[in-house]
C-alpha cells in the first residue's frame, strides 16, 4: 500500500529528521521507499534473528517488543508508540 498525503504529512510531523531533508528529496523518498501497512493488534511484524528488511515508523497505535525464551515465555523489553524508533 502507498503513502497518501496525510500519512506523509503525519510522518513528517512525528519525525523531525525528516523534517531536514530538502523537500522534494523528502517527498521523492516516502513516495518510493515507503510502504504503509495497516497492522492488526498481535500481528508478529518479525521474528529474533531475522535479518532487518525495513525501519518500522509508526503512525498510531504502538510496536509491542518482545524476547521469547525456550519455553514459549515472553518478556516485554517495551514499546514503540508513533514518533519514536526502534533501533534494535
């Protein structure tokens, strides 16, 4: 799915770096790096140990991170609201 005008807009706005790229450097890269997903709550976005196939932004909601342990137990490291990065 593509980034409409508001997505982008509101990407803009939580994350100010992007805020400091020329503009239409900016637009060119959200129009085509950018890929917006609508995400349902307890959908796994990506496993431990999977190699990194894009930097997740979020617009709302929030990014539950978590480690797994051999006996099928989760703990919270925490969580990724809109305007914040994970760089784990």
């Amino acid at each position: 799915m593509t980034l409409d005008a508001a997505a982008s807009r509101r990407l803009q706005d939580l994350y100010p770096a992007l805020q400091r790229l020329d503009p239409a450097d900016c637009r060119q890269v959200l129009a085509s790096e950018v890929q917006a997903a609508s995400v349902p709550a307890g959908t796994t976005l990506f496993e431990e140990g999977q190699p990194c196939r894009g930097f997740p932004m979020v617009l709302s909601g929030c990014v539950r991170v978590a480690r797994g342990s051999p006996d099928g137990r989760q703990l919270e490291l925490y969580r990724v609201t809109p305007g914040e990065l994970c760089v784990v």
